[in-house]
C-alpha cells in the first residue's frame, strides 16, 4: 500500500483548512486533496506549483519528491514524469480522455460550477423550479446532466438523494410515430425504478397497464408522490425532439406544465437552440409551457476551466503535456471541451506510443482533422446564409491575424460585411465565435482552416465562372454598373470558389463597396493561403 503523504496532510491541518477548502484554492476537485493525501498519487507538476505557492513551500517540504530507489506512487503504477526520450510500457497507462460518450463517472467531469450552481440553485428554492441547458452540438450538455443525476452530486448541493428523485431520458428516440402516451409509459417505467415506496410503485405500475391514460391520472400519481414528500426532476436530454413531433400537441404541454407548476416535479431540458424556437406549430410557439424554464446557456470553456481538464485528466499518469503542445491544443481545439478532449486523446496516445516531440505533434494534427471535420461540417450546414459570410469574413481575417499579429477590430468587420453584428450575437451563443474585446475570433483556428478549404474546393466538376452567370440571369442585373476592371476582378475571385457557394459570395460581393473590401481581402487569401500556421 502507498505511504500516505503526511508531510502535505501536516500543512493543510497545521492552517486549520479542510481537504475542501484547500482544493478550491487551487481549482481542483474535492477527492483531488484526499488521494494526494493517501499517498494513492502525486499531484501533476501544475498541482504541485499551485500547492507550493498556497503553502509558501517547497516540492521537497510537501512530500512530492521520491526517494531516487523507490518506484512513485501511483494506482496506476507507472513511470516517473515522462520527458520526450522516456520509454513507457503501453499497457500500464490507460487514455483519461474521452470523446465517444457523455462523461458518466463525477470524477471526470470538469468545469460548468457556474451552471451547476444555477441549476441547482433553482431546485432549491420554494418554487422547485425548472431549467433548460441550451448549447450547440458536442458542447456537453448530455455530460452535464448525467453528472447532475448522480445522486453524491445532489447531495452534495443540499439535495437528499432519498427525498429528490433524478430520473434522465435520452429523446433521441423519439421519432415522428411515438406518441405522448409511448413516452409517459417509458418515462413512468424510469421514475418506477428509482422509487423506493412499494404503494407509489404499485399505482405506477398500475396507470402504465391502463392505456390511455389521461393527465387526471398523472395529477393522482403525483399527488400521492407529494403525499411522501418527494421530488421528481426530469432530466431530458434533446428535448426539442418532442417539441418539433407534431404528434405532441399544445395538450401535452398544457399538461407537462401543470404538472410541474402544481407539483414536486422538475424538469430539466437539453436542446441546441433555446426550446421555443424548435416548435412544430406556431400554436405550440405561444404555448405558456416554455415559461416555467430559465435557459442556461452551455457555453465554450473559459481557459481555466481548459487547463483543469487538461491537468486534472492527467494527474496521476506521469504523462505531462509540454507548455507548446498545449499551445497547439489550445489553437486546433479552443476552448471547446469535445474537441479539448479529442486533441488531448490523441497527445496521449502518441506519447503512449513513444514517439518524438514533432512526431507528436504531426500525429495529434493529422488525427484531429480527422475526427473534426464532420463536426465543423455539421456547425457550418446549420448555419444561415448571414451566420456563413461572417463564419468566412472571421476565417479571413482569422489568418491574417496570425500573421500580423493584430486583432481586427469590430469596424474592420463591418467594412467587410455590412450585416456583421446582426449575426455575431448568434454564433457567439452557439460557441462557434469569441468576443476578445472589440473584436472577434473563431472558436478554434480548424474551424478558419476548413470553412476556407470548403468554400474554395474546386476540386469537382463544376461550371466556368461565365457559364455560371449566364445560368443565373436574374444575378447578371446586379453587375450592371461595375467597370470593366471591377467584372474581372470579381470574375477572377468567383472562377476559383466551389460551386456550392458562388451565389452566397456573390451576393456578397456585389453589394455596395464590398468588392473593395472583402473582394480584395479573399483576393489575397486566395493568392497567399492560409496564414495560421495550424
């Protein structure tokens, strides 16, 4: 068994500070603090510094440095700290980072205190209130509600797991032939099974077996769920799945929120644009039912919260990613946590195979362009034709930025697209764009590099430019009072850009003043490349 560390565990009860507070001081988790002081691992170097500093001692004095004849501690019993020339045996580390599936165990879950804390807190209070997580694709909205239904995170938010009842429901399934009664039965199964009392049960079991069943006998079932003191919160994930199923009516929604207005019973939704706007019928639109939910918006990680995941997966592995390879994760990845997680996966699997620096760094490049670009694919196809020339104008701009050093500012944008700021708000919402002051940037240079290579790919069949435009009639009007040296220079931009997009950049390009400004600024992507070095 490891030794554990009392020399740290000394320090931290000699200030009179409990595991909890000292792992707040340094934006680790709570369990962080007892494995340390068990001995079951050595804090990571970016733990051992942040300790260091809030105890004002030194590696050595905190009982971080092994004795030179003694393998470190750790469960996993691997390799000291490993540099680029150090050789480890693959079986004996295991990957942390993961991308396929929700993060299921509480203890790989990382950053979102601030929406916990609102959900939380809307759970507490008299009203029992409820919450819709609104964010894009791949952001961790289905992570965040699991890690919300464990009951050890209830609890300790003041929720006894014996009193609040979490039930969570992927919608994926619901499709254009399920019905509202289908989805009470399977939602009345859920809640059947993490009930403790057999008369409750039993009335479950019964309404399930009397098809159909009406909201009357839903009130008695939650009257007599209220009769026991206890609270049932609804974790539904990709709610707008029901919303946008015209098989469920105003009805079904008049009902849902009765239920939860006069009832122990809350919801809490997960979609990827706030609820209203997934409607079915304009009917369901002005229904009162999306009024019971306050939107949380599940947004990008802050930098903090990048390094805790990227420090706190790795803890306890010996493997420590180097201050330029974070770089690099930080430039392909952004702030995103499924692409965080992706690009960390991919570092760690080449350092489990042993290869140099640069080959590490070619290898996570490769493969994560690899494993993005459906999904940069999916935010751009879901983006309005507004949302893409600002997707492009940033992508531009985006490059240039790398290589002068300077950040845009937002008039610089503007003189690019006119309709700019009407559209920022939006991508900002979604993820897909960051605010750095007056200025704006995407929200990892992968995106830039794709949605440039996409709008350019030339590489398939397709039309002259000229063969184009006399296949559009109804675009040659707007052409009419350009200068013969202006049609040229618009004929050499739209000669080189995928079919796919001529009539959006088109459009673009002959309003107003823009083939002055965003005709010369692709004009220049299109004669250099891009300029990130991604």
């Amino acid at each position: 068994m490891a030794a554990p560390n009392q020399h740290l565990q000394h320090e931290r009860k000699l200030r009179g500070w409990s595991q909890a507070y000292t792992a707040e001081q340094i934006g680790a988790p709570d369990y962080y603090l007892s494995r340390w002081e068990r001995g079951e691992v050595l804090p990571s170097p970016f733990y051992q510094q942040k300790l260091c500093e809030l105890f004002g001692k030194t590696a050595e004095e905190l009982g971080f440095l092994q004795p030179v004849n003694e393998p470190p501690s750790s469960a996993w019993k691997i390799t000291p700290h490993l540099s680029s020339n150090t050789i480890i045996q693959n079986d004996m580390v295991g990957n942390p980072f993961s991308y396929g599936n929700p993060i299921s165990d509480p203890r790989r879950f990382f950053g979102r205190k601030r929406e916990i804390q609102q959900v939380f807190s809307r759970l507490r209070n008299a009203e029992f209130e409820s919450s819709s997580l609104v964010g894009e694709r791949r952001i961790g909205k289905s992570s965040l509600l699991k890690y919300l239904a464990h009951p050890t995170i209830g609890q300790s938010h003041g929720l006894d797991p014996n009193t609040y009842l979490f039930v969570y429901m992927d919608l994926q399934m619901v499709h254009e032939q399920i019905t509202p009664s289908q989805l009470w039965q399977r939602l009345l199964r859920q809640i059947t099974n993490v009930l403790a009392d057999p008369h409750i049960k039993q009335e479950l079991v019964e309404i399930q077996q009397s098809l159909p069943f009406n909201n009357f006998a839903l009130e008695d079932v939650f009257d007599s769920i209220d009769a026991k003191d206890l609270y049932i919160i609804l974790l539904l994930d990709e709610f707008e799945h029901v919303t946008k199923n015209p098989n469920f009516d105003a009805s079904f929604f008049y009902g849902l929120r009765s239920l939860a207005i006069h009832h122990h019973l809350a919801l809490i939704t997960s979609s990827r644009r706030e609820l209203i706007e997934f409607c079915h019928s304009q009917a369901l639109r002005s229904s009162p039912f999306f009024n019971i939910f306050a939107n949380i918006n599940i947004e990008l990680f802050s930098e903090n919260e990048a390094f805790d995941l990227i420090s706190g997966s790795l803890d306890g592995t010996a493997i420590s990613f180097t201050d330029s390879e974070i770089e690099t994760i930080f430039r392909i990845a952004g702030f995103h946590p499924y692409f965080l997680q992706v690009a960390c996966s991919f570092l760690f699997d080449a350092y489990a195979r042993n290869e140099n620096p640069q080959e590490r760094v070619n290898s996570l490049r490769k493969a994560f362009r690899g494993e993005a670009e459906p999904h940069l694919a999916f935010y751009w196809r879901s983006s309005d034709d507004q949302e893409k020339i600002v997707l492009i104008t940033l992508a531009l701009l985006g490059g240039k930025r790398e290589a002068n050093k300077t950040n845009p500012t937002t008039r610089r944008f503007q003189d690019l697209y006119a309709y700019f700021s009407s559209s920022l708000a939006r991508l900002e919402k979604r993820g897909l764009v960051v605010s750095t002051g007056d200025s704006f940037i995407l929200f990892n240079e992968s995106f830039g590099e794709w949605i440039l290579g996409e709008v350019t790919d030339t590489r398939h069949k397709q039309q002259s430019y000229e063969e184009w435009l006399t296949s559009h009639q109804g675009l040659v009007e707007r052409i009419k009072g350009f200068s013969e040296s202006d049609r040229k220079e618009l004929s050499e931009i739209m000669s080189r850009i995928s079919d796919d997009y001529r009539e959006l950049l088109f459009h673009w390009l002959t309003e107003p003043k823009s083939l002055n400004t965003a005709g010369r600024t692709i004009k220049g992507f299109l004669e250099s490349g891009w300029d990130a070095s991604v």
